[in-house]
C-alpha cells in the first residue's frame, strides 16, 4: 500500500522536534526541545476567546478589525501603505500562512532561497509545491550574512527569498545592512521576499522589496494577498472565530502589556543561557530574537549533538533538539553541523529552575558525556 502514497508525503519524515517531544514524555523529561510555553496564556486574551464562544462566534469568521489594526501598524512601525481590504489574508497560524503564500508564488521548478541553519517546516512547503530549496549559509559565531555566498545562489530560476528575522534556530535579528544586501539583490533578480515573523524594513528599503509578510497571516500587494485567501479558504476556510477575536483584543493591548511580555522573556533567555554556560555548553551568539538559543557542545566532549539530546533526556531528565535537523548545507568542517543543540526558553520559571537543578546533578559526572552511556530515565 505504500506505493499508492504520493511522491510527496514520502518524501515527508516525522519531525525529529516532535519525536524527541514524545520521547520526553515517555520517560518524564522537561521539554526544553518545543517552542511552546507551558505557562497560562494572558488572563484578558482567553477571557476575549471565552465571551466569542458564549456569543456564539463559533463559524466561518473574518475579523476585518484584524485587518485594520496590522495595517495601521505597517503604517506606523514599518512605512508601509497597505489596504486593510485587500492586502491581508488571516490565516490559522504561521505554518499555514507560509504554506498558503508558497503554494500561491511558486511553479514547479522555481528556486526559494532559504539561509541556513533553517526551520523544518520551510523545505517541506515548498517541495510540496514542487519547489526547489537553495540553502545560504550564514556565518556563525554570529550567523551573518555572507554576501558572496548569497548573491552567488541566484539563478533565473530563482523566485523568492524566505527571511526568518528573529531567526529559528539561532535568535539571529537580521541588521539594516543585511536587509538592504538582501532587497537590492532581489529588485535586481525581480523575486520575492517572504518575511516570517516581525522583521523589521524601514521605508529606505521598501523600493527593493516584492514582500510578503508570514506571521498568523499574510500580508501582500492586493493580487498576491487575494491568490493566498483563495488558498487559505481550499485549505482550512477560516481561522477559528473565537481566536480571532482574541487576537484582536491582543492587537490593541497597551504598549505596557508589550513591554511586560518582552521583560519576562529576556529574562528567561539571560536565565538559560547562564544555566547553559554552567553545564559547560559553549555561547558564542546571544540570541536577540526568538525563543531560542542555539548551543554549541564544547569540542573536548566525545558526543555529537544527537548523543548530547539522548544522554540529556535519559540522564538528566531534560529534552532538547539535535542542531543537525537545522542545518542543510555543507561546510569546510565535517563535524560542524553536529556541534550545535537547540533549547527553547518560552517555560514557566518553575519549569526552567527544575531544569537547571537536574543539569546541575548531571554536571558533576564525566561518564554521561561518553556516546555509549544511556542511563536509566531520571525522575
């Protein structure tokens, strides 16, 4: 029965990020691996989801004051003039907009270029569109951008640029010159630019952009916004109505509430990455986006990154992600792409203090660190 499958979804393997999630639930690990908060969501955020349920806002739904604020905050933050009518699509989420924007721009055969290490969930989406994904490696320590290397992977077949601005993995925030490397070459090429998250482009650099932005929804010139409603609608049809109202009470939240959620996540960040750097991982990049922070696994250990995650979930009772999954091109160092471990940070403090203290026991021991040592799950 299998050869009755499409060529796609065998090409699709399980994510490596949800089986070490499984595994961690198995055996009682903390999971450091998702990006996920396991704290409550903002009280006024489900009470606005609880009151749309009770008022029966339960259908095929379009919030048009979504709509209208994201374009009044285009305007405000980024210099950029769009139609609240026609230029968004909201989608179910940020893997779906991303899908639904791929599926609307590529033809089989174009070419998107994505900077490496990357997100699972890109290369997946654009082979589904029978797409073809260019990997451009950054530079670590701090993953910058690599003009040469860039500029060098366009071809006439190319047809977008994906830029993941705070980037996933690393927490990388890409800089002014960065971005204008990256608009000029695509006016140049006559491709686009599909920006996932909150990147931010100046009104200096809107003249070099076909954009589309990918958070939980689209935003696009009018032609392109449409072709990925039309998408949308084939694929879920709406966005649930009681999140969507709830999306807009977060929307229009003061700055105070902004200000609180970006204070608490710095210090969880600055809070993991000492934990980190007391087992003796190695940061060479803070993040300054994301909720991540990429790890390197210090040289004198004689584990590699899939070691390291298995050892740590079995050993510690902690779960993180492999950096291989992440990475796609190849490199002058063999041993480079299984250097690096993903933790995500977005946990409660309770969650992150237990995590450090089970670190902390496992730090003493040396054994742990040999590839063949697979101790019995700590509780």
């Amino acid at each position: 029965m299998e050869a009755k499958l499409s060529e796609a979804s065998r090409r699709v393997t399980p994510s490596p990020i949800q089986e070490l999630s499984k595994l961690s639930q198995r055996v009682g690990a903390i999971n450091l691996a998702e990006g996920f908060p396991d704290f409550p969501a903002p009280a006024h955020l489900k009470a606005a989801a609880a009151a749309a349920i009770a008022a029966d806002h339960n259908q095929y739904r379009h919030v048009q004051g979504i709509c209208d604020i994201l374009a009044e905050t285009m305007r405000r933050d980024h210099g950029l003039d769009v139609d609240p009518l026609t230029d968004f699509a909201i989608c179910c989420g940020q893997s779906e907009a991303f899908s639904a924007a791929i599926f609307a721009i590529i033809d089989q055969g174009d070419e998107v270029l994505i900077f490496d290490p990357a997100f699972e969930t890109y290369q997946t989406c654009i082979e589904l569109a029978r797409g073809v994904p260019v990997y451009v490696p950054l530079d670590p320590p701090s993953w910058t951008l690599n003009e040469d290397k860039f500029l060098k992977s366009f071809t006439n077949r190319t047809k977008a640029v994906v830029l993941n601005s705070p980037h996933n993995p690393t927490g990388k925030v890409f800089g002014k010159e960065e971005l204008l490397i990256i608009a000029q070459a695509c006016k140049k090429m006559d491709c686009f630019v599909i920006t996932d998250e909150e990147c931010k482009i100046g009104p200096s650099l809107l003249p070099h952009y076909q954009k589309l932005t990918v958070i939980g929804w689209a935003c696009a010139p009018a032609n392109i916004a449409s072709a990925i409603r039309n998408i949308h609608v084939k694929l879920t049809d709406s966005a649930p109505a009681p999140f969507q109202e709830a999306a807009l009470v977060a929307l229009t939240s003061t700055p105070d509430f902004y200000s609180s959620l970006k204070k608490d996540y710095t210090v969880r960040r600055d809070y993991i990455l000492q934990t980190l750097t007391d087992f003796g991982l190695r940061i060479s990049f803070k993040p300054q986006g994301s909720i991540f922070v990429f790890a390197e696994i210090s040289r004198s250990w004689q584990l590699s990154d899939m070691d390291f995650v298995t050892n740590l979930i079995t050993s510690a009772g902690v779960a993180a992600v492999p950096g291989r999954g992440f990475f796609h091109t190849g490199t002058d160092d063999p041993s480079y792409h299984h250097r690096y471990v993903r933790f995500a940070f977005c946990k409660s403090d309770d969650t992150l203090k237990a995590a450090a203290q089970r670190m902390q026991k496992l730090a003493g021991s040396e054994a742990w660190m040999r590839p063949d040592v697979l101790t019995r799950p700590h509780h």
